[in-house]
C-alpha cells in the first residue's frame, strides 16, 4: 500500500467551508427534482445524503459536477461560483470533483488500466491521449490507484470481466486519478452485495481520512451512514429536512425522511 | 497525491507499459510497413497532390458555374423522365421480389431438401448479383431495344439475384418449434411453408422489397447513362455538353424526389412491420 | 366462426352472441375494404408504371431467342486436345484484365476506407444522443443524405471532369458515397449507444472529442468495422462499372468489349469479375466472423 501518509486530520463539521450551495434549484419541466437547497461542506468532511429515491439526492450530485446544469441558485467552491462555468473551466472543474456512479459506468470493452486512465483525460498533454497514448508518469499514477485499491493484479483484464464490487473499486481509482478535492459517489453500493458494499465504503472512507478528500455520497441505507459518515443530510421532494451529524439520526427523522414505517424498514 | 513520491512501476510491471527496446522498433517497423503499403496504393491509384488541389480547384469552378440552377422548357421533359425513373424501379423491385421468394424457398437449407437445386439457386444468384446493374442494363438495351423496359428488366435481374440471397438467409433463421407446431396439426408440405414459414419472414421480405425500392431508385437514376430509360439519360446529356446549371436542376430534382420516396417507404414500414422492423 | 365451432366455448346470451357477430362482421368488412383499396392501389400504380416504363411483353416473348444465342457466342471454344492453347486465345489480354481488376479491387479499398474513415467523424456529429449542437447534427445529417442520394456514376463523371481520367475520380466518387451511407449506418448505431460509459468518461472532465473516442468507440467498433466490411463488398462491384466513365478499373475494359461486340472477351472479364467478388465477399464473412468472435476475449 503506497497510501502511507497517514494525516488523520480530524473531520470536525466545524472545518473550513469548500463547497456551499445557495438555494440550488432544478426544474425537469413542471416537477422540481430539487427544490432551493442550501448547505455547506465543510474540508475533509464525509457527508451521507439520505433520502427516498425520487428525493431529488442524484441529480443534487449531478448538479455539483455539472453533468446536470442547475436551473437556480449557485454552487461555491472556496466561493467561486461553478454553477456558471462553461468550455475548458467547466471541464476542468468536472475533473476536480469526481464522480463515482451507481452502475459503475466503465467503458466495457476498454481494459481496467485504460479506463482509470481516462481519469487523466483532463490533466496536460492531452493531444496525445487522443490516440492512446500516455506518458509512463500518467501510467504509474493508474497503478498507485489500482495498487492501492488492490486491483493492479486485474489491469490487463476487460472491464466488464469483473465483478461488480472489482468494477467500483476501479471506478473509485478513476476518480482518485483525476486528482480531485472533491469525490461525488451516486448510490456507490446500491447494486453491490453486502460484503462489497462494506469493502467499498471502506475504500472511500479511507481516501477521506488519508487523503483529505471531500465525499458526498448518497446512500439508500441508514445503517451505512452512521457507519462510514459524520454528518448527513436528508433530502425529501427536493428539500433539506434534516442536516447534522449521523448520531442525530432519531427514529421521529428517519420517519419523516422515510415518510412510513415500511420504507424505513427497507433503508435498514 | 501531490508532493508524495510515486513508484516506479515499470520495473516490476513491464507488460502494463509501452515496450521499449527491440519490442518498439518491431512495432515501428510494421507501422512504416502499413504506411509504405497505403502510399504505393495511392500511387498504383494515379494519387499526387497536385492533381488532388487542381482537381479541388477545377471541381469548385464547376460547382459556381452550377449556380443558380436553370429552370428551361425543358423542365416536363425531366419529370417525365423522373416518372419512368419511378416506375423502373417500382417494377423491378416488384417484379424481383415477386420472382426471389420460390427461388429462396428452393435455395433454403429448411425448406429445399434436395441439395444440388439448393446448390444451383445459391450459386446462379451469386453469379447474377456480382455482376452490376448497369451491365445488365447495356444487355438488356442489346435484347429489347433502348427505353425504361432495358432499365426494368435490368433492376429486376440485380435484384432477383440480391433478394434471393436474403430472402433465403431470412428463411433459414425462421423459428422452427413455430413450423413444427404448424407441421403437427397436420399440415402438408405447402400448407407447412404457406402458414408456418412465410407468415415469420413476411416482414423481412416486405422491409427488404421497400428498403431495395429506395435503393433502386438510385439505381435507376443512372441506368439512362447506357440507354435503358430514366432520368440518367438527361443527366449524362447535360453533362456531356457542359449545360451546367441544367444539371444542377436535374440533381436537386432527383434529391427532392429520392426524399420523398425515403418518407413514404420509411411511412410504409413503419404501417406494414411495426416500428421494430427497422 | 362467429358461432365458436372449433371447441371454442358458444357464447352464453344470444344478445351478446349477435353482438359479437355484428362487431365480427364489421371488421370484416373494415378488413376487407383495406385489403381492396390496397389491390386496387397496388393494380393502378403498375399500370402507370407499366405504360411509363415502356413494358412490351410481347416484345420480350419475341425476342428471347436472342437471349440464348447473346450467351451461346460468349461460350468459347474450348477442345480437350487444345486446352491450353483454347483458354490462352480466350484469355489472350488476360495479364491487362488482371492488372485493371487489380486496380477495381484497389479503388474499392480505399474508398472503403476514405468513406469509414469520413463516417466515423460524421457519426458521432449526426447521432442525436453524441452531437456536440443540435444544429451540427442537423447539418451533419443533411451533408451526409446529400452524399449517398447523388448516385456514385454522377459524381464520377463530375469527378473525372475535374481530376482527369483515372482511378482518382473513381476512389473519390466512391469514397464520397460510402461516407454518405456509411455515416447513416454508423449513426443509427452510434443513437444506440450505452449511455453510461459515456456518462462515466464525461464526468471526469473529458472534452467532446476525448468522450467519443474513450467513452464511444470501444463499444462501438465491432458494429461500425462490420458494416464497414459488408460496404467494401458492395464497393468492388461498384467500382467494376466506373470504368464506363473513365474513372478507372475494370469497367473500361468491359465497356470496350460491350461495345466492339467482342463477346467472349464480355464473358472472360465478366468470370474474372464475378469470380474477384466472390473472393473478396468469402474474405469479408471470414473477416466479420472474426471481429465479431473474437469481441468476448481482448480488452482494447
């Protein structure tokens, strides 16, 4: 394992505030699929965004990296507004957050190696990475990422000849690849066996803390919050209804994230 | 992952680099190999530069003198002759798929038990479809003289032979618990292939008939050039003696009319298979 | 029917049996009236057709003797005893037939390929789920309708207008209609991309072009190399009358034999032809077979 530094920075909610969102809006013709969320990440925090599905946490996520353009509102970063950006600052601000996606999204037929590199696909030069070609530097930064995620055995292999927890750990080191200070994971384990699901959450929990990296991950299951995050943030048609640290998560707001009993039995 | 030293990786992972050494010069060789082999392509195909920029060149002169296109008194002369373009093509292609479904149905493995006919159909059809419609049309001018007749029976000819072919490669991947089903009432050896077999490929064969309509009317446009009838004959007319303009018209008119054509067949379809068919 | 012999339980209440028969009987009569209007659309279309195309069956009944006697000169003669000697007469510019079929071959690949090459660009501008605009995939599928529905003879006969008589002006007319059609073919497969991986790429900052190539290519390939085979089939028979024009290969030849009623010279290059397709269509199905096998093993 080359993730040797271990900082163990604390992930007090009091840090530095990176990312805030301002009454960010997102209309999908008459349905508002979020609806004016405002909130503040704090540098080095792990955040669970919970919420029913249709609560508006995935195209929240999509929004932050702007494959979704919002429709209102702004998103800071360090308190520049990204919610505006366009060309190559928009490009380049994708490559800063990361995302990481419920059904993995690797390009099946590529082999594990070339689709981490594709998280270099922003980084200088990129005329030659047209045509396949990336320097032995880039190639060393996709090990170390494979490596540390203990995958560099299965470079060579295609893509969809892994399992599904194999294919989202070399989803996560295309993502760690791209250097980012923001990681967005979209129902990370939500196609995942239990023991995958455990292993994975483990991995991002482990950037978090190792490398100082921002995550915003939605989560479908409770139990998986309090486990891995600090602090969480439930969604419910579009709106934030509760915002603390994952401990404050009692039965009366679960219900009212959850809206019946029923479902709240299934998010456990 | 800044300021952290990074492993070197490829000493203990060669195969996951570039190679280096006599492995890169192996691959250098073969892409000046391919390389060397596509420029004497291009040079056994008569391809310099400075025939491609003159070519350019001249072939922009023409386009201006193409501009505006001339509408002339001769302008029903065309339609009609895009008219006959039409019907060549309608009865070609109606006539060919007319002719393919027994040849296909003797040219199948399920159908035609008999090998040597099989053999025979399979082999005549490739024979008549490698050779192009064109030539058939010089023949069929030879055989009944100039005019779209030539042009019919040359697109009917190319097509019999393609259709065929398809026609029988559709037969052969018809479902066969569904024929043994029909073949279990009772049914005979017609009765077997009329209510088991062509109710499967019937929407293969009407998508292909409609598909190779739009196609032959392409054909057909062309077909003029060596005298079987149709719009070519113009076309090749005003080309021969440079009335540039007057061939612009003749070729918008050909594109509005293919247009039309591509719409109503994709309408067709769309009525006759379903919007799977595609 | 109507009255369910064939096992089907009768319908209990006569009222609802009348009712089904009359609902039966309209359909019927709806059914039958589409099947006629259809037939009868059908009979006046080939009507017209037939006195616009000049169909003179009578004509064709009377002189289809000449048919058999047209192949019967293209047999040659041939003896056991002078085989060698027969078949060098029959073949007497056999070496320049080759050589021009050679170059008919040639055109066809590499129009292929100028065409591929075109289309794959063109694609991925014209499928509605990749384009970079709306308005460039608009254009792109305009340009491309353009250049398959101008017929491949028309463009050769601009093209040896301009470049000058040869294989050039019959690479570029071919090579030119390919792309229109190939780039049809490549962008209804491209609209069916997996959007996922395009996602994927697309979210780590990846450009436009970085996303096609990484996120649409590898999947894909297989299909565009495929249809792009089956186009190189079709492009040596094309190619084989390009010569009518003077825009190289084969047809030149054979337009000269046509011409000068030299009929068993018509039928040695049309064998040669017909024989050259053969070969390369037995070529493209081995070719096709492989890419589309050996997808389940390499990663790209």
């Amino acid at each position: 394992m080359s993730l040797s530094s271990r900082c163990g920075r604390p992930n007090a909610a009091g840090a530095k505030r990176v990312l805030e969102l301002r009454a960010l809006t997102r209309r999908f013709g008459n349905a508002t699929a979020v609806d004016r969320v405002s909130m503040a990440v704090g540098d080095g925090e792990m955040v669970a965004v919970l919420g029913r599905s249709g609560a508006g946490k995935s195209t929240l996520l999509n929004m932050i990296n702007r494959l979704i353009d919002p429709s209102e509102g702004e998103i800071l970063y360090h308190g520049r507004d990204v919610s505006r950006l366009s060309g190559a600052e928009l490009l380049a601000w994708r490559r800063q957050s990361a995302m990481i996606f419920q059904r993995f999204n690797l390009v099946a037929r590529l082999s594990v190696l070339t689709n981490v590199l594709t998280g270099r696909l922003n980084h200088k030069p990129r005329l030659p990475k047209l045509f396949g070609m990336f320097n032995d530097q880039e190639r060393d930064i996709a090990i170390d990422a494979l490596a540390s995620l203990g995958m560099d055995d299965h470079a060579l292999k295609r893509a969809d000849q892994l399992s599904g927890g194999q294919q989202q750990r070399v989803a996560i080191a295309r993502a760690l690849v791209q250097e980012p200070r923001l990681i967005l994971a979209d129902e990370p384990v939500a196609s995942l066996d239990p023991v995958n699901s455990q292993a994975v959450m483990e991995a991002l929990r482990r950037i978090n803390q190792e490398r100082g990296i921002t995550v915003l991950c939605n989560l479908h299951s409770v139990p998986l919050a309090r486990a891995w995050c600090d602090r969480a943030i439930a969604l419910s048609e579009g709106r934030v209804i509760y915002d603390g640290p994952v401990g404050g998560l009692d039965e009366p707001t679960l219900l009212a994230i959850y809206g019946s009993a029923a479902a709240l039995t299934e998010a456990h | 992952m800044s300021g952290r030293p990074l492993t070197r990786w490829r000493e203990c992972r060669p195969e996951l680099y570039p190679p280096r050494g006599l492995a890169l010069w192996r691959r250098a060789a073969a892409v000046l190999l391919g390389l060397g082999l596509f420029l004497w392509g291009l040079d056994a195909l008569e391809v310099t530069p400075g025939r491609l920029i003159d070519g350019i060149g001249q072939l922009g002169h023409v386009f201006m003198l193409m501009m505006p296109p001339a509408v002339t008194e001769h302008v029903w002369d065309y339609v009609r002759a895009i008219g006959e373009t039409l019907a060549m093509a309608f009865l070609g292609t109606l006539v060919a798929s007319l002719l393919a479904v027994p040849l296909a149905l003797m040219g199948a493995r399920n159908i035609m038990p008999f090998g040597p006919v099989r053999l025979l159909v399979r082999r005549s059809s490739d024979v008549v479809r490698g050779i192009d419609s064109l030539v058939w049309a010089i023949f069929f001018v030879s055989v009944v003289g100039l005019g779209p007749f030539a042009g019919i029976l040359a697109i009917a000819m190319n097509d019999t032979g393609v259709l065929t072919k398809l026609y029988a490669e559709a037969i052969e991947n018809t479902d066969r618990e569904q024929v043994k089903g029909v073949r279990a009432t009772g049914a005979g050896r017609m009765q077997t292939i009329g209510f088991g077999v062509l109710p499967q490929v019937m929407p293969v064969l009407l998508g292909n008939s409609l598909y190779f309509l739009e196609s032959n009317l392409r054909s057909a446009t062309i077909l003029g050039v060596v005298g079987a009838g149709g719009i070519g004959f113009f076309l090749m007319d005003r080309l021969m003696i440079s009335a540039w303009r007057e061939v612009s018209l003749i070729v918008i008119m050909v594109l509005v009319t293919v247009a039309c054509i591509d719409a109503l067949s994709r309408v067709l379809r769309g009525r006759l298979i379903g919007p799977v068919g595609r | 029917m109507a009255d369910g012999t064939l096992g089907v339980r009768p319908l209990q209440h006569p009222q609802s049996r009348a009712r089904f028969a009359r609902a039966w009987a309209a359909q019927k009569r709806a059914h039958r009236l589409q099947w006629l209007s259809a037939a009868v659309l059908m009979l006046v279309l080939i009507a017209i057709s037939a006195w616009l195309g000049e169909v003179k069956l009578a004509l064709l009944w009377d002189r289809l003797p000449r048919f058999g006697s047209y192949f019967g000169r293209m047999v040659p003669e041939l003896a056991w005893a002078t085989l060698g000697e027969d078949l060098a007469y029959w073949y007497w510019n056999g070496w320049q037939w080759l050589a021009s079929l050679w170059q008919t071959v040639l055109i066809a690949i590499y129009a292929t390929l100028f065409g591929a090459i075109l289309a794959y660009v063109f694609s991925f501008l014209a499928a509605r789920n990749l384009t970079p605009a709306p308005w460039v995939g608009v254009a792109a599928r305009r340009t491309l309708e353009l250049a398959r529905t101008v017929p491949e003879l028309v463009f050769a006969v601009l093209f040896v207008f301009a470049f000058g008589i040869g294989p050039l002006a019959g690479v570029l007319a071919i090579g030119l209609h390919s792309f229109g059609a190939l780039g049809k073919l490549f962008g209804d497969v491209a609209e069916n991309a997996d959007p996922e991986p395009l996602r994927g790429v697309r979210a780590t900052g990846a450009s436009w072009a970085q996303t096609m190539v990484y996120g649409a290519t590898p999947q894909l390939m297989p299909d565009y190399l495929s249809y792009g085979l089956m186009r190189l089939e079709i492009n040596v028979r094309a190619a084989s009358i390009l010569g009518f024009v003077g825009a190289g290969g084969i047809g030149q030849e054979l337009y000269r034999a046509i011409k000068n009623f030299d009929h068993t010279d018509i039928s040695a290059i049309a064998l040669m032809l017909i024989a050259a397709v053969m070969l390369i269509d037995a070529l493209c199905g081995w070719l096709r077979g492989r890419v589309i096998g050996r997808d389940g093993l390499r990663a790209l």
